[in-house]
C-alpha cells in the first residue's frame, strides 16, 4: 500500500506584501497636507476683505495723515515763537581794564592835580573788560499780530484739506467696496451660467437614453442617434467654456479682495429670486446724489480751500507788524555789558515786491473760480451718472420680466416635444431644438437676474450710498 503525504505549508509570521502596503498607505495619508478647501464667503464678509487689504484705501488713509500733520504744522505758526540761543567762547587771552598811567604824560603846571588824581585811579579795580571765557544766553519770544491774519487763513486751508482727505478715504472705500460686489455678483452669474450648463448635458443625456431605446426596439434610426450625440458634444462644450468663464471670474474675485489669484472661493451669499421691487424716484436718487456723492464734496471742499487760500495771499500785501520780548544773559564780559537785560518792543517790515503779491493774489482768485467752474462739472457728471444707472436699472426689471415668461414658455415647449417623441410625433430635431431654446432661455433669465444687481449696485454708486450688503438684497 502506498502512502501519499500531504505537503502543508505553514504561513509566515511576518506580515504580507498586501498588509505592508496597507500600512504604508494609512501613514502617507496621516503625513499628507489635508486636501485644499475653497474659502467660503458672503458678501459682506468679501468687501470687508478688499477693505482691509485694498492698497488704494491704505494710500487715501496714508494722505489723510498727512494731511492732518500739515494742519497742525500750521496751527503752530499762530502760538508766540519761542527761541533761545546760547554761546560759549574760550578767546586766545582776557583784556584787561587800564587807565594806562604808566604811559600817562603830565603837562606842565598840572603836577599839583596830577598827584591828587593818581592814587584815586590807582584804588579802583574795574577788573577784566573781557575774560578769556565768556558765555552768553538770549531768550525771545515772538507774537505774529498782522501776519495773524494770512496764517489763520492758511490754517483753515490746511484743515479743509484735512477734511478733503477725509472724504478721499471715503471715496476710495466705496469704489474698492462697490469693484468688490461687482466681481462677487459676476462670479454668482458665472455659477448659474455652470448649473444651466450642467443640467442641460443631463437633459440631453438623457434624451440620448431614450433615442437608444428607441433605437433597440427598431422606433428610431441611427441618424437620430448621431443627432442627439451631437447635440451632446454641444452642450458638454457649453459646459466647458461656463466653467472656464466661472473660473476667471473666480479669479478676478479672489484679485479684487486681496487674495492670490488662484485662490479657490465659494461665494455663498443667496441673492433674492425675484429681486425686491426699487420704488425710489428718479428726482429722489438726484436728491440722494447731491448729499452723499463724495465727488461733490471734495469740490465743494476743493473750492472753499482755493477761497481761504486766496484771503491768505491778500493778507501777504499787509504790513508785517509782530510783538517782540527778548532776554539776555551774558558772562565774561567784565562790568561794561550788564549780566542780565531784558527789552519788549515791536517789529514793522512792508516789502514792496512791485507786484509779485498783487499777482499772486490774482492767481489765487482765478484759481476760485476754476473752483467753481469744477464744481458745476461735478454736478453735471453726476447728474449724468445717476441718471444712466436709474435707466439700467429700469431697464434690467424689464429685461429681467420678459426672460422669466420666456423661461416658462420654453419649459411648456419642451415638454410637449419631448411628450411628442415618445409617442413618435416629433424627430430629435424637434426635442434638440426645444432643449436649446430652454437652455438659452435659462442663461437670459440668469443673466438678466445678476444683471439687475449690478444694475441696482451702480445706481447705489450713482447716489453716493455704501455699497448695500447680501441682507438688504
């Protein structure tokens, strides 16, 4: 009898190839950075961004203190100016008081007096005139009183400048706010755009499904096949181009609030569909314009600085008349020069410039009225902006009315063709060109949805309001 073995053979104790690869996977995936996330905003949240990281803005507000310095560098010049002035001097010897008595000659029939006087000289000691060191300190103050006149002007210059450029740093915030909300609107119009673009490759996909039925059950030819696939191929490349417009927009978004420009965003503020009714008047908006637009306050500015700066140049024709007080304190300088003097008095100087004032004073009053003339420009322009916008706007909630009864009509349409290829009343031509028609009639409606918000943020830019937030759309 033969006897047949059984070979067993007994598992390692190590661990697998399988089980190595195992774990090496799950601490690749502990080490590895987590996978990148889009930044979700709203909208309130990106304009505050492009706020603090506008660079526009940080120059406006640098210009502001600037300005102010300047402002208090002329306030300054009406305080009395105050200056002292000191000196310390070693000489190459001292000089000495001497009647010179040794060198004195007597004439004759004087010797009698000559002798009575001499040991009277001889007894006073007047000491050094100079000694070999010497010092010397002055104080003096000094009180502008006609001049008072062109420096208060120029000081109110300087502070309406100071409140120009207060109203620059406004200016600066609404367009960096207003570019902000613009681009965040555009990037939600490029997400509806992808959407529409999406569910138009599903529709069609799924009318594809349903040609090959057809096609298996002997209902349809190929032709009709090649048709749908190419309506297909159609819409997968409107696809495509939507996702590359959201991508720029993505792009332009992340650049206008201070963010890299491959940033990835995900704006996530929901705009009202439909959007609130604007009830404000055309001569309302007017009204709202030439209070708050911060154009027509920096040439009202501009121009009530030209006047005071005028007023300051007549003031340089006027005599110069200032207060002086002055006090002096001196060392060194034997018993000739008093140790302590102090004088007040006045100061009268008029510099006759053979017309260099009077000119000048000319040029600063045309300078007003260049002043003024800017300032009716301004409100030209502005009449001009608000009334454009209010137009746009209008036009938008037109626009935006009839895409919507558009929409439902290419919706009913497209229902009834594809109703009517099922029971082989209509071609695939029929149902592709419903669903284009919904398609299109879709990316209007979102166009002229978004196109109404950016219509009511430039009439909101027009007026001269804040740029509103997601809230109050």
């Amino acid at each position: 009898m033969k006897q047949t073995f059984r070979r067993t053979t007994q598992q390692p104790c190590c661990p697998t190839t399988s089980s190595w690869l195992s774990w090496l996977l799950v601490l690749v995936a502990l080490f590895l950075p987590p996978p990148a996330h889009a930044r979700s905003l709203t909208l309130d949240q990106a304009v505050s961004l492009a706020l603090r990281k506008s660079v526009k803005v940080a120059k406006s507000r640098q210009l502001l203190r600037q300005v102010d310095a300047k402002r208090k560098s002329v306030r300054g010049n009406l305080l009395p100016q105050l200056s002292v002035e000191g000196n310390l001097l070693y000489w190459d010897d001292d000089v000495a008081f001497d009647f010179g008595l040794d060198k004195l000659q007597i004439a004759p029939g004087c010797e009698q007096t000559a002798a009575c006087m001499l040991p009277l000289l001889t007894a006073f000691d007047f000491g050094p005139i100079r000694e070999q060191i010497t010092a010397q300190l002055t104080v003096q103050i000094a009180q502008p009183i006609t001049p008072l006149y062109q420096i208060f002007k120029g000081y109110q210059a300087a502070k309406l400048g100071a409140q120009a450029a207060r109203v620059g740093v406004r200016l600066s915030a609404q367009q960096v706010a207003d570019a902000a909300r613009q681009a965040y609107i555009r990037v939600k119009q490029a997400q509806g755009s992808v959407s529409i673009a999406q569910a138009a490759v599903k529709q069609v996909q799924a009318q594809l499904k349903t040609v090959k039925a057809f096609r298996r059950a002997g209902l349809s030819s190929r032709n009709d096949v090649l048709k749908v696939q190419v309506g297909l191929a159609r819409a997968q490349g409107a696809a495509v181009q939507a996702k590359a417009g959201l991508e720029l927009a993505t792009a332009a978004l992340a650049i206008e609030i201070g963010l890299p420009p491959s940033e990835e965003i995900e704006p996530r503020e929901r705009f009202a569909d439909p959007p609130p009714s604007f009830e404000l008047t055309f001569g309302a908006c007017i009204e709202r314009a030439a209070k708050r637009r911060p154009e027509l306050k920096a040439v009202a500015l501009q121009k009530r600085i030209a006047e005071k700066s005028s007023e300051a140049t007549r003031g340089a024709m006027l005599p110069q008349l200032s207060a002086i007080g002055s006090y002096q304190r001196t060392e060194g300088q034997g018993f000739a020069m008093p140790k302590n003097a102090f004088f007040v008095g006045g100061v009268l100087s008029w510099k006759f410039t053979w017309g260099t004032s009077y000119y000048a004073y000319r040029e600063a009053q045309e300078k007003v009225v260049n002043a003024e003339l800017t300032q009716r420009q301004a409100r030209d322009g502005v009449y001009l902006d608000v009334k454009k916008a209010y137009l746009e706007l209008k036009t938008a909630e037109q626009q935006l009315f009839i895409a919507r009864v558009a929409v439902k009509q290419a919706e009913e349409s497209y229902r009834i063709e594809e109703a009517k290829y099922k029971k082989s009343s209509a071609t695939t031509t029929d149902v592709l060109d419903a669903q284009l028609s919904l398609s299109r009639s879709k990316l209007s409606y979102n166009n002229a949805l978004y196109g109404w918000y950016l219509s009511h943020s430039a009439l909101g830019r027009a007026m001269g309001e804040e740029p509103m937030t997601g809230r109050t759309l």
